[in-house]
C-alpha cells in the first residue's frame, strides 16, 4: 500500500451516531438520572435523525470539495483501485468531479459504504469498508491529472 497521509474526513455511521451519543447523554443528564427518558431511547432517537446525518453528510463532502478545489481547480482525476470486493480485483479510471460528494459518487460503489478519506499527495487515499469488504481491505487512490490526459483515456 503507498503511504497515505494524515486523515481528511470520514463517513462511518456508528462513530457518528457514538459522538452524538455521547454528546446527547452529557445534555439529557438530569433527564436520563430522573427516569424521564433512557440511553436507548437517546440511541433510537439519534438513529431516526435524518437532519443529524444530512449535516454530518454535507460537512463531510465540503471537506473534501475545499480541498479538491486547493489541489485540482480543473476537476480531472484519476482513481485506482486495490482489493475491489470480495475476490479483491484492481482497476483504475479517469474522471471528472468538481465536488465532494461527486467525487464520492464516482468513486466508491453504489452501497453502503464507511469509508475514511485520507491526504495521499496531491490528491486522497479512501479506504473503504462495505458487505463484499468488511475488513477494510479496498482502497482508491485519487489523485489529479491534466484534462489533456484525461480526454486520451477516459472511457
């Protein structure tokens, strides 16, 4: 594996829904002593907070976009991927993404994905954790290409 960087951002849903959790709990303290409402009530109650993750969603690609648009104001890139799936196979391709959540979109499989997005030079290292790798063993490396070469080689 290339050596990747310092961690960039993350989507894993249970670390998300742990910290507000744990942030909810600190809150409802006197409410959770007194009876009035449970752990596990709190821990349904974040599960069902669909505005909580559609925030947490837009931070996530926001970080990503800033930094796509430092990095590659073009938008080209090219990603290659080690340990696809369960029969763990290899590929890359040449795209084009002007934000975060395209990028993710263009990129990862079409799932339920955790994934952790790291600094990896110029561009990220995403590792990724879905049902056909659940050990995390998939990576994408993207990093950015000039539109010259990504108009010779884009499918």
């Amino acid at each position: 594996m290339p050596k990747k960087g310092r961690l960039l951002t993350f989507w894993d849903e249970c670390k998300l829904v742990r910290d507000e959790l744990s942030d909810r709990k600190n809150e409802l303290a006197a409410e959770i002593q007194s009876g009035e409402i449970t752990e596990e009530e709190i821990e349904h109650q974040v599960w069902r907070d669909e505005i909580y993750f559609e925030i947490k969603w837009e931070n996530m690609t926001e970080r990503i976009t800033e930094k796509m648009l430092k990095r590659n104001p073009g938008g080209y890139w090219k990603v290659e991927v080690v340990n696809f799936g369960w029969r763990k196979q290899s590929g890359c391709k040449y795209f084009f993404a002007k934000d975060g959540e395209e990028l993710i979109r263009q990129v990862l499989p079409n799932c339920r994905n955790t994934f952790y997005v790291y600094n990896f030079g110029k561009g990220f290292a995403i590792q990724n954790y879905h049902h056909d790798s659940p050990c995390g063993e998939e990576w994408y490396y993207i990093i950015p290409v000039a539109e010259s070469r990504y108009r010779k080689y884009a499918v």
